[in-house]
C-alpha cells in the first residue's frame, strides 16, 4: 500500500506544479520532494491502522465465511 500510495501522489504532485506555473508564485522545491514522500508516509502509518482496527472487530464480531467449490460442467 505504502508504494501505491508514493505512486499516486506523483501524479498529484504534478498536478500542483501547474497553479504554480499560471500564476507565477514559485512553489517550493522541497514541498515537491517532501509531498510524495509524506504521502506514502501517512498511507503506511493509516493503512497499518485501518488493518489493526479491522482486525480488533473482526475478532470481537466475527467475520464472514465462505467455501469455494469447483463447478462441473455437464
């Protein structure tokens, strides 16, 4: 997830280089390094959060089960 997240936000990056470029107001370089970086920082940090709530409710409520069966085909 950390790297999805890091390969999303370049794209969002470029993105923010654009309002820089139409109005003249410099953007700076190091918000552009640190964005993507920061990023995929609190992509890792709320993902590995999200999975350990989910993980305390799916223990105290149960989870859904489920079997998988090959079909034959007459």
């Amino acid at each position: 997830m950390t790297v999805l997240y890091l390969v999303i936000s370049i794209p969002m990056m470029l993105f923010a280089i654009v309002p820089s470029l139409l109005t003249h107001q410099p953007i700076p370089w190091g918000m552009l390094w640190w964005m993507p970086l920061m990023y995929a920082v609190f992509g890792f940090i709320f993902t590995f959060l999200g999975a350990w709530v989910y993980n305390g409710v799916a223990r105290w409520v149960g989870g859904i089960e489920f079997t998988i069966a090959e079909r034959r085909e007459e």
